[in-house]
C-alpha cells in the first residue's frame, strides 16, 4: 500500500545536517502537521489495528516517561490544528481520539505522524525502552527493543566507536526546552511508509541512488523530557518522487 505524497521536502531540508552534528530547534517543533496527515494517519491506523505487536513496544518500567511524553505532546496539539479535550481529542482529520493514558504510546501513534521513540540512560548509555515505529526506514523494532545505542546501529558500518561516542555526548547533553534535529536522504523505488527489514537482510542500495524514483527523508528531533528525564527521538517521514 502507498500512500499520497508529499509535494515537496521542507526548505529547511535542502541542505545536509550529519549526525551527529544537529541543529537546534524551538522548543515545541519537534511534532508537525502537514499535507500528508490524513494519508500518514490512515495507514498509521490500519497498521495499529493489524499489526499493533509489529509497530508498537515498550518496557513496563518505562510507562510514567511514555505518560509523559504523551503530556508534553498533548500541549503541543492546539497549536497544531487540534481541539483536545480531558479525555479525548479532536484531530485536523476530524477524527475523535479518545486518550487512553494506560497505553500511551498507542495514543500517541493515532494522534501524531511523527514516530515516537523513548531512549533512557541506563548505565553508561541510553537504551531504547518504547516505541511507536510505524514507518521505520529498513529496521524492525523488534531487533532494537531495548537495546542501547551502540546495539541498536549495530549493523551500520559507519558507527564505529569514535561516533558512538559523539552519540552519547550528544543524547547525554540535550536539554530540557532546547530540542536538536537532523535529517536524512535516503532512496527507494516506491513510497511504501512501512519498511520493516532485518539486520541479516539489508536493503540493497544501488550505485545511483539519485536515479531511484522517490526520496524519503525523516525529520528527526532529539528532546528532552523534563520530569523523567527521557529522551524522545521524533522522526517525521516525508516521501517525494524525485
């Protein structure tokens, strides 16, 4: 299944931004909607309701954090073209989401297109403890769940230990109220949002991506939370044809 394309990246993304040198960003712009939200949301639903253990996982432990984020994240929604309301919300779709703050990331995963991943320092290193990964970019989250940095880009050759350390400065130093971003490039021959792939089974990438019919690129933020302290990898997917 495809779904409707963006017209075009962002002008903010006509330039390279490398991790992990990141930008900073204002303090609620790590949660947008754009003109692909009814599209993104729809396959987003279809894939909570067919494939919830698939795209959505967290710790037990990690349950107040995630509670938190879908606080800081429900702030953020009136100024984004929602309506909320004590227990529910009224979405720029017109769907009406109810908010269920036992499974908090679900909700958040109905409500936002961004996905929504939880990192918390444990030891020397954060570690992912919860996600809503709905369209992940040749990854599984079932390969990743709670496994530390190093673990999770375990098969990216480029993440040697020099960069694993300059990855943990970096999620050790965010702030709270003052959010980091990137963004990647990446092509595909088609605009399919759900690419779920192992790590034993990479994606092949031929010689001239350029020449691939559609770009995906993800917006990525890097926030902290400010009660549990949390750290929240935001990524907006956008897919354009090239």
């Amino acid at each position: 299944m495809s779904v409707i394309l963006q017209k075009a990246l962002p002008a903010e993304m006509g330039g390279e931004i490398s991790l992990p040198g990141m930008a900073p960003a204002a303090a609620q712009d790590w949660l947008r909607v754009d003109e692909a939200y009814g599209a993104q949301m729809q396959r987003r639903l279809a894939l909570l309701r067919r494939q919830r253990a698939d795209v959505v996982w967290m710790d037990p432990a990690a349950l107040p954090a995630a509670q938190e984020v879908l606080e800081q994240a429900l702030g953020l929604l009136p100024e984004l073209g929602f309506e909320t309301g004590a227990d529910h919300a009224i979405c720029p779709d017109g769907r009406r989401v109810m908010l269920d703050r036992d499974a908090p990331l679900v909700t958040l995963g109905q409500l936002v297109q961004e996905d929504i991943c939880l990192l918390q320092k444990r030891g020397a290193e954060h570690v992912l403890v919860g996600a809503v990964l709905c369209f992940p970019a040749s990854w599984r989250l079932s390969e990743k769940a709670g496994r530390p940095l190093v673990g999770i880009h375990e098969p990216v050759a480029e993440y040697d230990d020099n960069l694993a350390r300059r990855v943990q400065r970096l999620f050790d130093g965010v702030r709270v109220g003052r959010p980091l971003w990137r963004f990647n490039r990446l092509w595909y021959d088609d605009p399919e949002l759900h690419q779920p792939r192992s790590a034993t089974t990479p994606r092949r990438i031929k010689p001239d991506q350029q020449a691939a019919p559609y770009v995906r690129s993800e917006r990525q933020c890097v926030v902290r939370m400010p009660v549990s302290d949390v750290v929240v990898f935001s990524i907006h997917t956008y897919v354009v044809a090239t």
